[in-house]
C-alpha cells in the first residue's frame, strides 16, 4: 500500500488528527453490543463531552459527520406544520431552513447582515412582534464567511418566548465559549472533524429535557429510524444501541476530548491566535470578510487582486504542501480561508501558513505591506 505524505490542512475541518488519537483508532475492538464495557466507555465519553459542552443534559454521539446531527434535530423535533424561526447571517444559517423545509416545518427566517454577528437588537424588536414558533435554529459560527453569533445572548432571548433552541455549533465547540445550560441551549451540534481534531465521521449533540419532551410526545411519528432520535431514549437502561457502535470511531473521539479537556489554555490560545492572524492579515493589506463578530476558529479574507483563489489554493499545496480552503455559495472564488482550530491552532502552523501565503502572493506580484508571518509574531 502507498501512502501519500500528508500535506498541512490548514482548513476550517478536517484538522490534524494527532498521534494518539490515531493509534486509539487502531486498538483491537470488542463486540460494542454485546460487551457491556463498552456501555460504560460509551457514556463516560459522553460524560467527557458534556464537561466540554457545560451541561447536564443527555449527550449521544451518532456514527455520521456533522451534517448528521443538524438533520436528526429537525427530523426529531419538527412536526408538519411547525413554525420555526431560522435565524441566518450565512449560508449555513439559511441552510439549516432547508432542513426544516425538508421535514416539513414552516419557515420563518430571520435574516441579519451577512458580514455580521447576528444584530441581537433588531432579534429582540421582531421577537416582540413574533414569537409565535416551536424552536429557533441558530449558527454558532458561520464558518464559511468565519463569523460567530453571541448565542449566549439569542438563547436566552428566545427562550424567554418559549422557543427552544437548536444551536449548530460544529465548527466553534472547543474554540468559542459554550455554555449550554447557563444559555439554556435545547440541542447543541457537534462534530469530530472540526476543533476536536479526530477523524470526520461522527456527531455528538446534546438534548435537553425539555427537547427530550417534545421529541417523545409528539401527535405524528418520526419518519426514519437513523436520524430519529426517540430510539436513543433508554440505550443506557436497557443495554442496547440502536445499530452497532462505530467503535474505532468513538475510542479516537474519547482520546480527542480527553486532550482538549487536558488544555487549559484551549480557548485563550484561540483567541489569541485569531487575533493575531486578523491583525498581521489588515497589517499586511488584506482585506477580512467579516466586518465584526470574527471568528476565533477560522479566518476569511477576501481573494486579492492579481490571483483566483484556484492558483493560489493550487501553489500553496504544490509548493508549501499547505492546504488552505475556499468557500462555496455566494462566496466561493471570492474567499480564502485559513483554519486555525483545534490541533491547528498552535502557532507555529499558523507561523507557517502565513509565511507560505507570503511567498505565493509575493510570487504573483501582489502587493504585501509587511511581511505576514513577522507581523504574526509581533502581535502575538
Ligand atoms: C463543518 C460544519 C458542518 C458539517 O458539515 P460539513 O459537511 O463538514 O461541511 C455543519 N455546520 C457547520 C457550521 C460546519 O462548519
């Protein structure tokens, strides 16, 4: 077999998958259904994913990337006919209508400035008008335009007109604060792929008691059995998983959050980093995406001129073996995207991208003020 060495995946997920949580990946398995130890393992990792979330409530993790965990709250939650209020400043926002769509909700949007945070006080004058909805969807960081919503403020908010929440938080849990109980945030979604830095493949939500409510009392059945919840209710009781566990999976998951529960420093070093990217990329001459609300996960700067995203993608990784991202929607070509979340939110790996971004730029004549990776240093 031949392996290919791995570039630097300097995107907004996958991230670098480190050591080991990739020899966890390789332990020998056990039968998941029939071994009750693994049982135990099973909620113990949930146990360790509810101290990252801050709550009590029940956490599942689901075998299925990120997507998975957006499309089985709607399916759960939603009956034909529910109002729900999509709150969207970006693609992933208003995607999260089509979901809600899908299993037939009736949408209302709520729509903010797209190179925003959601604007909290326009919410709170439209919450006073209409606040008739079963549940509010919300982004937590709209990863492609790198931008994070104050959820600690829109939670509570909604909650005050008994709308319960479901929050995407897939790119920002780890690297953004998230308190879920203080915000009283129904579900939050999660994924392996993003800041907890294990391979892409699995879910992991957390469900209040009051979500858990309407999910097991509702008028019309689920329709599916994958993304419906309802079957999760008693696996612990009962001693049963509803299909067998992914097991290699959920031993890498467990090794990740162990190791970013271990670091203290967690969410100050994302803060810090992605200011200091921001900075050196103004410094430099960029241009960022975002007007406010910037994200301390990933930073999105428009494309200069004098190069198309494609070239400067394609050099970065011929020449650096760097791999930054784009975008898609309304922003692809128009973006670029470096992720700094997770195992890839250390300086030296961001010292690197900037100092190959420099180079590629300068290469194609376009003119940098400074150079980027020194002015990183300076303002970190
Ligand atoms: C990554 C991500 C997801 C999961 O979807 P992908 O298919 O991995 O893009 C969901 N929501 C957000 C906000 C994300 O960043």
């Amino acid at each position: 077999m031949k392996y290919v060495k791995a570039p630097l995946i300097m995107t907004p997920g996958p991230t670098y998958v480190h050591e080991d949580v990739r020899r966890a990946l390789s332990k020998e398995i056990t039968n998941p259904d029939l071994d009750l130890a693994f049982y135990e393992f099973y909620k113990e990792t949930c146990h360790k994913l509810k101290q990252l979330l801050n709550t009590n409530n029940d956490v599942l993790i689901l075998s299925g990337e990120g997507i998975l965990g957006l499309e089985a709250a709607c399916v759960s939650l939603i009956e034909p006919g529910d109002k729900v209020l999509v709150i969207d400043n970006g693609i992933f926002g208003n995607g999260f209508g089509d979901f809600v769509k899908m299993y037939g909700g009736h949408v209302e949007l709520f729509q903010s400035d797209y190179e925003k945070a959601i604007d909290v006080e326009k919410l709170e004058e439209f919450l006073k008008k209409h606040h008739d909805f079963k549940m509010a969807t919300v982004v937590h960081c709209e990863t492609p335009s790198g931008i994070t919503n104050p959820v600690d403020i829109i939670c509570p908010m909604l909650k005050k007109y008994g709308i319960i929440t479901v929050v995407d938080s897939v790119s920002a849990i780890g690297g953004e604060p998230l308190k879920t109980d203080e915000w009283q945030i129904d579900m939050v979604l999660g994924g392996s792929q993003k800041v907890l830095s294990a391979p892409p493949g699995l879910t992991f939500l957390s469900i209040s008691d009051e979500a858990w409510g309407i999910i097991m009392n509702r008028k019309t059945p689920i329709i599916g059995y994958y993304c419906n919840l309802s079957i999760w209710k008693n696996w612990y009781q009962e001693k049963w998983f509803p299909y067998t566990q992914p097991i290699s999976d959920i031993y890498a998951l467990r090794e990740a959050v162990e190791i970013l529960l271990k670091d203290e420093k967690a969410l100050e070093r994302h803060r810090s980093i992605a200011e200091a990217v921001r900075k050196a990329l103004i410094a430099g001459g960029l241009k960022l995406y975002p007007k406010e609300g910037f994200s301390n996960t990933v930073t999105t700067f428009m494309v200069p001129e004098g190069i198309e995203f494609k070239a400067l993608y394609e050099e970065m990784l011929r020449e650096h073996e760097i791999i930054i991202a784009g975008a898609f929607g309304f922003l692809k070509d128009k973006v670029v995207r470096i992720g700094h979340m997770g195992e890839n939110c250390y300086e030296e790996k961001v010292y690197l991208t900037l100092k190959a971004l420099d180079a590629v730029l300068r290469k194609n004549k376009i003119v940098i003020k400074d150079e980027l990776h020194k002015l990183f240093v300076q303002y970190i």
